[in-house]
C-alpha cells in the first residue's frame, strides 16, 4: 500500500507518518512539501504508483487545490484525501467536486483519521458530521431553514440558542431547562457544529440573520 503525503509543514507530515505507520504498518509513505516537489515526482522516468494520496489543499507555489491539477496532469489516479486546516463548507464543496473521495480537518483524532484513510484508499468516500452540515447549511438558502422549526436545529437546540443570546452561562441555562451542565455544553457543541460558528457570538449572529431566534 503505497501513499503518497503532500504537505507543506513538515511536523505534520512527520506525525501522519508516525499515526499511519503506528496503526497502518503495511503503508508505506513518499511525502513532498510543496508543488514544485510534487512536480519533480511526477517528472521522474517512471512515475511511481501510488494507492492514496494525502494533501493539503493549499500547498507552496499556487493557489488552493492547485495539487489536484498537478495530480492529473501527471496521471496520479489514486484516490485523493484532502487533509486540511481550512474546515469551510466551500473549499469542501469545491475539493469534493474537483474529484476528493475525502476532506477531512487536520484536527481529528489520529486513530480515527487513518481509519478514515483507510477507508478512502480502499474505495469509499469520507467527510466528518459537522463538516457535511456546514455544506448542507451552506447549500441552502435561507429560507430553507423554516423559523418555527430552526430548520437542522431541534427543538432544544432552538431553546439552548435563546438562552445564548441572552448571554447565559451553561450553568444558568441547565438550571433555566432543568437539565445537567454538561448536556447543555454539547447542546451547545452542536447548535455551533450545525451553524458553522466557531463560538457564541457568532452562533448567536448567525442565527438572528436567519430568523432562528425567539425574537425572531
């Protein structure tokens, strides 16, 4: 199983080696850090084979998924996961159309991203929960998320989200619900997960834009 890493920080690479070669000893890996590197392989005699490729979407010398071109164009045909610290539902949407099996955020834990991998080297596509909501909450307008209903937002999810707006602590909104604080804290985990904010505020603006909140 040969794989192929394209990236363009080499402690990264260094510690994806470490995790695939740790619970994937089979793999073996060739990595490059950049374009033009990558470039260089693909202009060898003979260009080496490769079962899976791991890249990063922005690498060194051109602009975001600039590498899935140059794959291409030098007839790499394994199955590309992009592995990247960008975690915005466009750049997935576009990595997916441009021919990903996978976009998965440099943040996962390392056991579960080379079973992820795995998977995608062996035919199967992978994109993380709250990824595939931040592009279904990005595909769809507005109006499709219907106020009464806060559209991929429960009903306690919606109560959770007034309460945030009214800047209530955990503690305050479980004692107002009548619920554990630790429950309003994943409550919370996922009303940012589902609204692609990456903390309170933002949730709490991103929702009022939408019509989500009590005050409508």
């Amino acid at each position: 199983m040969r794989v192929l890493v394209a990236d363009d920080h080499p402690m990264y690479r260094d510690a994806l080696e470490l995790y695939i070669t740790r619970d994937w000893p089979e793999a073996s890996l060739t990595a490059v850090g950049s374009l033009e590197e990558l470039d260089a392989l693909a202009g060898q005699p003979e260009v080496p084979e490769f079962d899976l490729v791991v890249m990063d979407w922005q690498l060194p010398g051109g602009e975001g998924g600039a590498g899935m071109d140059r794959l291409d164009a030098a007839g790499i045909d394994a199955p590309v996961a992009v592995v990247t610290g960008h975690e915005d539902a466009a750049i997935a949407r576009e990595a997916l159309t441009r021919g990903a099996c996978a976009f998965l955020p440099k943040t996962l834990p390392s056991v579960a991203l080379v079973q992820m991998l795995k998977v995608v080297a062996f035919g199967g596509s992978v994109v993380p929960a709250d990824v595939a909501l931040r592009m279904a909450g990005a595909l769809a307008p507005p109006s499709a998320l219907a106020p009464e209903t806060g559209g991929l937002l429960t009903e306690r999810e919606r109560e959770v989200l007034d309460h945030l707006s009214g800047g209530a602590t955990n503690k305050e909104i479980g004692r107002l619900l009548d619920l554990q604080e630790v429950t309003i804290k994943l409550h919370t985990r996922r009303i940012l997960r589902k609204l692609g904010a990456k903390n309170r505020v933002e949730a709490v603006t991103r929702a009022r834009d939408l019509g989500l909140l009590g005050g409508g």
